[in-house]
C-alpha cells in the first residue's frame, strides 16, 4: 500500500491510499432468464461519481480468472442478493431496471468532497427553472409534504437547478478560458431548439430527493454541446462523459439517517407531474457554505 498523489481534472490535486493485491480478479456478468443484467450502484471517491458497474472479486490461489469468473457467477445468481444500506461509503446491488427508490438509508450529502470547503465557488453549468410555474408549484406540495420529515433540507425554488456539467473551481480557470468556453458554448446551443421536460414522482436516493427528468436526450444534447463547447478551449473535458442522468434534486439528506420515513412521505403523496420547457442553459458560481447549492450568474445562453 502507498500513498498516490493524484490530480483530477477541475478539483485538482488530492492523495488517494493505493492497495496492491496479490491475487488475480475478475468480473463477470450476471443475467437472469428475462435478459435482466446485475449491476452495482457505486461511489468512486478520486472522481466523485456514482455509476454503474458489474460484480468483481478475486481469484482464489491457483484458480484461473476465467474459471473464478464462472464460480462467481454462478454464487451470485443462486443465492438471494444483502440488502447493503447505500451511503458514500458503500455500493448497492440490483437484478433488474436501474432504479433507485429502493433505497434502506440516506447519507449526509453536505460532507466536504475534495476541494470544496467554506467559501470555494465553483464554476458550473447548469439548467436552471426561475420561469418554471409548474415546477415551482409541485416542489412546493412536495416541500410541504417534507417539511415534517427531520434530517432533510428542502430546496427552495431559487435554487433549483439541472446540474450539468462542471468547469473547476473559480481560482483554477482563467478569466480567458471562461470567455472563450462562453463563446464556443454559445455557438454551439444556438443550434439546439427549446423543448421540453416532465418531472414526475421523485426518486429517493443515497443523498437526496430528486426528480429525474423525461426525456433525457434533449438534455444530454445540451450537455453534449457544453463539453464540445469546452474541448474547444482545453484539451481535457472534465469530468465523465457518460453516467449522465438529468434530475432536479428537491430535498437534500443532511444526515445519516434511515430512509423509511422520507419513502413513506413520497409514497403517501399525490402524483403531480410538472412540465417545464427549457430556453437557455446558464453557466453560474456556485457556493454550498449554508448547506444548499446557491450561485451567482456568469452567463445565460440562449438554445436556438
């Protein structure tokens, strides 16, 4: 085991433990007879994402990977699943469609991930619903609907917002980089129509509760844009390409705590579908020191 100096592209440069096995491992892909793959839901600190991932393990002394790959498949699809509570700290396994309102216990969101602490701001861009009516008035019901719910904070409506795709903090990129990745940006969501998303009942997970947002490919298409917006600029993108999934988080988990009651809350509520339709994509300063995600505006871009 030694101690790695590794730099990740807009947070910068942080020291991640690195344990070498002296086993071989393996992973494998697990169906069942509907054509249904087995996938865990887990956390990667370096880059500080969640994805989507098969099982792995290790090989026992002598035994070849491919034939540890077989043991293994056959072990995991015989016997039934643990249920491994999700937090940052743990990943979670399931057979069948990719949701996440299955969850046992939430995680405190508000943990400090590297490079953020009291006062850092960090360029970002993101879809933002200030002229969103419906939107507003669903997160409301459902505000209230949470407000007797200990442990959660509730998004206001100035501050709900599509995350889309990170720059770096304010004090790593240059004033030049920014105008130029604007511009580029600009260009480029000009060819890109307005339309429109639906947000229905919300998700609970890990760390919060969130609408997801349908459909999704116009919103990848805006971020798709961003990220050749910035290639222009840099010669590295940050931040993954894939393992996008658009939402609206409506609630924040700013504790560890058991999800039961939030799930029991969501469940007992009346399902209100909001419709928005999205113009512009903003490119903002974001601050997280009051426990929520608050900006200040950089640049409002027109889509075409």
């Amino acid at each position: 085991m030694w101690l790695d100096d590794v730099e990740v592209p807009g947070i910068g440069r942080v020291q991640h433990h690195v344990l070498t096995m002296p086993r071989p491992s393996t992973r494998f892909v697990v169906t069942d007879e509907r054509g249904r793959f087995l996938l865990l839901w887990r956390h990667r600190f370096i880059t500080d994402t969640w994805g989507w991932e098969v099982p792995a393990g290790w090989a026992e002394p002598g035994e070849a990977p491919e034939a540890a790959g077989v043991t293994g498949s056959r072990a995991t699809a015989e016997r039934p699943l643990p249920r491994v509570p999700p937090s940052r700290r743990a990943c979670r396994g399931l057979l069948g469609s990719l949701s996440m309102t299955d969850v046992e216990s939430m995680a405190d969101h508000w943990w400090w991930r590297p490079g953020w602490r009291l006062g850092a701001r960090f360029l970002t861009w993101h879809l933002t619903f200030e002229d969103a009516p419906q939107v507003h008035r669903v997160a409301a019901d459902y505000r209230r609907i949470l407000a007797g719910v200990p442990g959660l904070d509730l998004v206001p409506d100035p501050w709900l917002h599509l995350t889309m795709q990170g720059l770096g903090f304010a004090d790593d990129v240059a004033d030049r980089d920014v105008a130029a990745i604007v511009d580029a940006a600009r260009v480029r969501l000009a060819r890109i129509p307005g339309f429109e998303v639906s947000f229905d009942r919300p998700a609970v997970t890990p760390e919060a509760v969130r609408w997801e947002a349908a459909p999704g490919e116009p919103v990848a298409a805006v971020r798709d844009a961003i990220r050749a917006a910035i290639g222009e600029v840099w010669a590295e993108v940050p931040e993954r390409a894939d393992g996008f999934g658009p939402h609206i988080s409506i609630a924040y988990s700013g504790s560890d705590r058991p999800a039961a009651p939030v799930l029991a809350a969501i469940a007992a509520a009346p399902s209100a579908p909001a419709t928005a339709r999205i113009t512009h994509a903003d490119l903002i300063l974001l601050n997280r020191d009051h426990r929520m995600y608050e900006w200040e505006p950089v640049a409002n871009i027109p889509l075409g």
